[in-house]
C-alpha cells in the first residue's frame, strides 16, 4: 500500500472517532504536520557470496622456501634467506642456524644430515665427534674446509634431543638444499648418510647399495648433471666401526675420481 493511501484510510478513521464524539485535536495535529523527511537508506555492505570469499590463502612452507630460495643468487644470500625462513618448525627449538662451513668457492660441496647438540651450539655443521671423524677422513684425501670443501647438511636446525629429521622438515628445506647445489655447482657433490642422499638423489636404494658409486644429481637449473658419491656417515662409523674399511675403500675411490676431475687437492697429514 502507498503512503498516501495509507494517509486517507488514517484520516477516514479520525474523521469516523470525531463523529462519535472522541477528542481528536491532537490526533489530527499530527496528519496536518509536515511529513518528516527520512534521511537516506544506509547502503549495507552486500554479504559476498561464497564463491565470491577467496581468502587469500597463507603460502605453504615449501612455497615460502622455494621463492627465498630462488631469490638468493650468491651464497651469503642464501645463508641469509635460510635464516629469515620460519617454515620449518625446528628453529623454534634450535639455537643457532647451522647453515655451512667452509670455502663458499670450494670444488667439493658435502652434505650431511642435520646438526646435533654441538653443531647447534657453535652454530656449524659438523664440529662434534663425528665432524671430527669427517674431517680426518677427508684429510686423507686432500680436503680440508679451509681450502677445498664447503660443507652443510639436509637441514639446518637441530631435531631436539638428536631425533631423526620428520619429512616435513626435510622436504621444507629441500628448496635450499637444491639451490646451494646450483650455487656452488660443485665438480663433486659428496653425500653423507641416508637422509643426504634419499633427499637430494631421490633415490631409495640402501646407503649400502649407492655408497661408493658414481652417481648423477639433476638439477633444471643446471645444464649438466653434477658428479656426486654417497659415503657412510661418519656418525654410522663411530656406531659401527667395523664398516670404516668400506669408508676406506669409498675414500680411495672418491679420490682417483678428484684427481678425474682436477681436484686440487692439499698433502695428506
Ligand atoms: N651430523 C650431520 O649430519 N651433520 C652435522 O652437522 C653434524 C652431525
């Protein structure tokens, strides 16, 4: 119904009550008054419809490290985006970050698995027992951090009480990983232990079955594959070291395969 027509049902009714004798003054005081002018509708703000509601979503831990990774075209930036990087859940427990040790120009990169209670400590990878373990065994061969060999691992913060890296942490900072590999694009890539070298070759064979070997890692971002030979961690050697004669036997091997490639190499102790 219209307002107007509202108005004249209202007045018939009022001229209906004066007839019957009711006061109606004040009544039709209130019809003979200008109509008050309402103020505008306030536009409501339209509910979006489902469809229309994409909430921008939180890009995923792999998402983030992949694009820092990608970013850092030198190595010192990829140390500093690994310590910007909060998709890996380790660093809330960790100390330092362990990123690398060792000459970023170096011929050789090895990679192990995740620092422990001294690496996370002194803020390097592989300074307690079994580093010490890897840098004599490495001395035999002629390589040393501060001439031929850079060195970091799988993941760069410790698993509290020395657990073994969960794939969800391996696999966030995988983009890293790759990336350093691309950066050094090293003449050999040496790989410690099972968690080095399932992650970064992709392959499931035993650490038994692929140490020793030469082997391939490919890389999109890299033209040619990149030489690399898995080796028995030296943490599995000071657990088991009945295994060193394999190790020593993997050293000889990774040796003739330097001086292959033209390895400068320092003297034996
Ligand atoms: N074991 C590793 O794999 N990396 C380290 O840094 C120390 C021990």
């Amino acid at each position: 119904m219209s307002a107007d027509l509202t108005q004249d049902a209202a007045r018939a009714l009022l001229a209906f009550w004066r007839a019957t004798g009711v006061d109606m003054d004040a009544a039709e005081a209130v019809f003979s008054a200008p109509r008050p002018t309402l103020p505008p509708p306030v536009a409501r703000p339209v509910a979006p419809a489902p469809q229309r509601i994409r909430a921008k979503a939180a890009a995923s831990p792999i998402d983030t490290a992949r694009s820092l990774a990608a970013a850092a075209d030198n190595i010192a930036a990829l140390r500093a985006a690994v310590e910007l990087f909060e998709g890996c859940a380790l660093k809330a427990t960790a100390r330092y970050t362990v990123f690398s040790d060792g000459r970023d120009d170096a011929p050789v990169l090895l990679i192990g698995e995740a620092p422990g209670k001294d690496e996370d400590e002194q803020g390097k990878p592989f300074v307690g027992r079994s580093g010490q373990l890897l840098d004599r065994m490495l001395a035999q061969i002629g390589l040393s951090r501060e001439v031929n060999v850079l060195i970091s691992n799988t993941i760069y913060w410790r698993p509290p009480g020395n657990r073994d890296p969960t794939q969800g942490e391996i696999v966030a900072c995988l983009p890293f990983v790759e990336r350093l590999i691309a950066l050094v694009r090293p003449k050999l890539l040496i790989l410690a232990g099972k968690a080095a070298a399932h992650t970064v070759l992709k392959r499931e064979e035993g650490v038994t079955r692929l140490r020793g070997r030469r082997l391939n890692y490919t890389h999109p971002d890299l033209h040619a594959p990149v030489n690399s030979m898995v080796m028995l961690h030296p943490a599995y050697l000071l657990r088991q070291p009945q295994q060193k004669r394999l190790a020593w036997a993997d050293l000889l091997a990774t040796e003739a395969w330097l001086d292959e490639l033209g390895v400068h190499r320092v003297a034996r102790p």
